[in-house]
C-alpha cells in the first residue's frame, strides 16, 4: 500500500512554529532582565524603590508578553520572569513600597 510518508520532526517542549516573532522575543528579553534586577535588589532592604518599581514593570510586561506569546518557546521564559519579578515586587513592597517615604 502506498502511503505519503511525512517527515518526522523532533518533538520539543520549545519547538517553534518556524516564525520570527520579534515583539514576543523583546518582551521575553525585557521581562527576563527586569525580574533579575527585582529579584537581585529584593535581597537589598535599601532597595526596596528599584525593586519594587523594577517588579511592577516586569510583571505588566510579562503578562502583556503572555497574552500575545503564540510559542511555548516564548511562554515559558516569561513565567520564569513573571515570577522573579513578582516575588522581587512583593519584596520590595514589603521592604517599603513603590514610594518607599517619598511621599506621605
């Protein structure tokens, strides 16, 4: 019986779809860079402004980076960084805030 035979591509947990995705590739980068200086800084007490601010940023961008994200390829750094940057955001919230004194 004569059957088509398909190639068989290599399974991968990052395979991607063969498509350049430039805007979700920046959005991984920034995020990934940002949750690393939330998280970084949150060790810091005296950095509570840079963390917090830097967590803030890296979560919104992340969860934009998610919305879009069409790969797991893209996906999964983006979790790695949404969760740097959230744990350095409630860090830093906690060590004094997004304002930390600076007003009020």
């Amino acid at each position: 019986m004569a059957q088509a035979m398909r190639r068989t591509s290599s399974v991968s947990l990052f395979a991607t779809d063969g498509k350049p995705h430039p805007l979700q590739d920046t959005l991984v980068v920034v995020t990934l860079v940002l949750g690393a200086v939330a998280f970084v800084s949150a060790m810091f007490h005296s950095l509570h402004l840079l963390s917090s601010w830097a967590g803030l940023v890296g979560i919104l961008t992340g969860a934009y980076g998610q919305f879009i994200s069409e790969t797991t390829r893209e996906r999964f750094p983006l979790v790695i960084g949404l969760g740097a940057s959230a744990l350095g955001f409630f860090l830093g919230m906690a060590h004094g805030g997004l304002f930390g004194g600076l007003i009020g």
